[in-house]
C-alpha cells in the first residue's frame, strides 16, 4: 500500500466523523468546556426590581430641583434589605448599590454629592435628574428570555450568566469516550520494576492527557501483552463500554509481533487506511469497528504524541462539537534545513522571536522519534512538506505548536 499523504489521511479519517449529539445535564460546577445542547432561558427577571447602581440617596427628582435642596432622610436600604415604606414630598432614603429603589423615588443622589446639615438632614450639592444611577427591572434579562444559543462552547461568562438565570445544571452533549489501549511485551506501568528487556510504559499518558483536553473523556484499557487473546479481551472491553475511539498503542504495523491490526481485523475492524507519508508517525492505522473510530498510533512517544496532534486531536474535537484547533502558524528558520524526500516532516524545534517580532524556530539535530525529552522541550514542530527544496536560515517555514507561545 502507497504512503497516504498527511492531507489526505485527515481528510479520510474527519469524513467519516460526525459530532456526538446525545445530551446529558450536567451541575454547572462541571460544565465550563462543554457543548451546550439546547437554548437555556431565564428563569426568573434580572434585575428583579429597579435597583441602585451607587452608594447615595433615593428620592424624587422634582424634589431637589437645583443643588441646595434639602431633604429628610427617613431610612436607610442595602442589598438584601429594602427600605419597607414609601417615599412622601422632600424626603430620601440612605440607600447601597444593589439595593431596591424604595416607592416613590426615581433617581439617585450619589453620596459624593450630599452634604450633611442634621442627623436626619441632608443638602444635595449636584444636580439632580429623573433615573439617574437606577437599573431597571429586567435591563439585563428577562423571564423566559434565551439567552444562551445551543451550540456554544462553556466558558466562564457562559457559567456566570447560567447561574443569574437561576440553572443549577446544563444540558450539554455528551463527552466522546476514547478508550486507550497500550501494547508490547516490553511495557511495564510506571512505578515498576522492569526486566533487561522492558521499559516503561508512558505513551498512554500523554495521548490520555490530550483527549482530556480536547473534550474527551478517557477509558484507559492499561497494557495488553503481544498475545491475540489479550488484544481481544481489551478490544471486547472497548466495545462494551461503548467507547467512541479506541485508540491503540503500538504493535498496528504487519511485523511478526505487531498483532493489533490482525486481532482488530479478526474481530469485524474494517481497515480504511494505514502507513502515512510522514516523519515521524509513517505506522498510523485508522478504521472502524461497529461504528467505534479506530486509531492505531505508533509505539514510539514521539511518534504517538505527533500523531495525536495531527489525528486524535481533530476527530476528537469533531466528535465534541468543538471547533478546530489551530496549531499551525507561520514562523522563519534559525538554522538551514536539507531539501525533504517523499515524507512530510515534523522537526522538534525551540521557538523565540527575533527583532521583527517573527517566530524563529532553531530544530534540534536529534529528531529520533523514540526521544522524549527533546519533545518536552520543544515549543513546536516545524513542518517540512513532501520533496520541500532546501532552506537557508531565516527562510519562512510553517511551524506546528505544541504549545501557546506568546
């Protein structure tokens, strides 16, 4: 089978997905990120009542016609605490922002602006004018008045206007279930003891912290031997839980341990695709199994968390109702690169900015994908296409974030 273009392989792999429309409510304390899945409406009218927007005094504006009018105070209101009477001809309440506007009045003095003359006495010193300083009933919101569309995506000014509406939970969709499956003889959990011949075990990590953070929820299937019958069973437990991904940890190429794609085949998968043109990441399998999206992600990290971005991480998003993530910017190279063969290439590379403000991205000479280190360093990928001629330094290059950088 030809390498898939890295293009291609995302359009194919996105075509087959669709978002996830099952609705589930949710405690508004859990529901920042979430797609919200119907129009929320108020439940009640806010503000409630014609409220103070400053610390002063409630009266009637016809009672105080120019600075130098004077006034009884005859009470005083707070938030929480309304003044319980009415307003009669030259008299005022001591009044606190947020507090009902007591009957009678119609503006608001602020307290800058009144000159004490008694214990119950005041003289205004400013101008006074019909509705000045008073929310109104309902200036913000009314009941029964949508004011959060379906589809928007949680954030916090969402939550905030959700819990004045008086909505103690959301209906949101429902997050896609990725369920995680590594595989290998060789892997062992971190925190344990490994063999001369074994290594820890650590792609699942970072691949479940990126499904995480793209909408996802993570069913983690731990580490399957190179046995088809433990491949089946963790396979078995995917499907049963309803997983919407399985994501596979290594062992998808045709090699005499490499079994995943044999098993999943055994069981019904239906191979769309495998082998991608690209560096690192060539061992990327996709497919389905009984409408579950099926991700096969080459064993080495690199290559894992590489794949992930450039895969996982859209149908992810997909699923989620989420819009795209944009990775990828436009930067220029600090050092000269080789001219590229048929492979699309991901370079490792520290980001700065030089004297124009341009990213600059200096790529590491090591690129092996099974190195870490490098990669958690790194501050992007630069993007090398297919048969991309030489580049001298300071040439532009598209550069693929790992992470924000300001």
């Amino acid at each position: 089978m030809a390498l898939l273009p890295v293009s291609d392989a995302k359009t194919r792999l996105l075509a087959r997905a669709a978002p996830i429309k099952v609705m589930e409510k949710v405690p508004l304390a859990q529901a920042a990120g979430r797609v919200l899945a119907l129009g929320v409406a108020a439940k009640l009218t806010q503000p409630p009542f014609d409220s103070s927007a400053m610390d002063g005094y409630a009266l009637f504006a016809a009672d105080a016609p120019v600075a130098g009018s004077e006034l009884t105070v005859i009470g005083s209101a707070a938030a929480g605490h309304a003044f319980g009477g009415r307003l009669g001809r030259g008299e005022t309440v001591r009044i606190f922002t947020g507090a009902p506007v007591p009957e009678g009045a119609d503006t608001i003095l602020i307290q800058e602006d009144a000159e004490k003359i008694g214990e119950n006495r005041i003289r205004t010193t400013f101008d006074v004018a019909a509705g000045r300083h008073i929310r109104p009933r309902g200036q913000d919101f009314a009941e029964g008045e949508t004011v959060l569309k379906a589809g928007l995506l949680l954030d916090f000014s969402h939550l905030t206007v959700a819990a004045a509406m008086n909505h103690p939970d959301l209906p949101v969709y429902r997050k896609p279930v990725v369920a995680v499956l590594a595989t290998g003889d060789e892997l062992i959990q971190p925190g344990g003891n490994p063999a001369p011949a074994q290594i820890i075990a650590s792609n699942t990590f970072g691949i479940a912290t990126l499904v995480r953070e793209n909408g996802g929820e993570v069913l983690d299937l731990g580490i399957a031997p190179d046995r088809q019958d433990a491949i089946e069973k963790a396979i078995s437990m995917a499907r049963l839980a309803g997983a919407d991904i399985l994501v596979t940890l290594g062992g998808a190429s045709v090699g005499d341990h490499d079994l995943v794609q044999s098993t999943l085949k055994s069981v019904g998968m239906e191979l769309d695709f495998w082998r991608i043109a690209m560096r690192p990441g060539k061992p990327l399998m996709v497919g389905s199994l009984d409408g579950m999206h099926v991700l096969g992600l080459p064993g080495n990290p690199v290559a894992s968390m590489v794949t992930g971005m450039l895969f996982l991480e859209p149908l992810l998003r997909r699923l989620a109702g989420l819009p795209e993530r944009r990775r990828e910017v436009q930067g220029v190279t600090a050092n000269a690169l080789k001219p590229n063969d048929q492979r699309q290439d991901y370079l490792r590379s520290k980001l700065t900015r030089n004297d124009k403000g341009q990213l600059v991205a200096d790529a590491n000479p090591k690129q092996d994908s099974s190195m870490m280190k490098i990669f958690a360093h790194a501050d992007g990928l630069i993007v090398r296409p297919p048969h991309a001629p030489e580049l001298t330094a300071g040439e532009p290059c598209p550069i693929l974030l790992i992470r924000p950088f300001e």
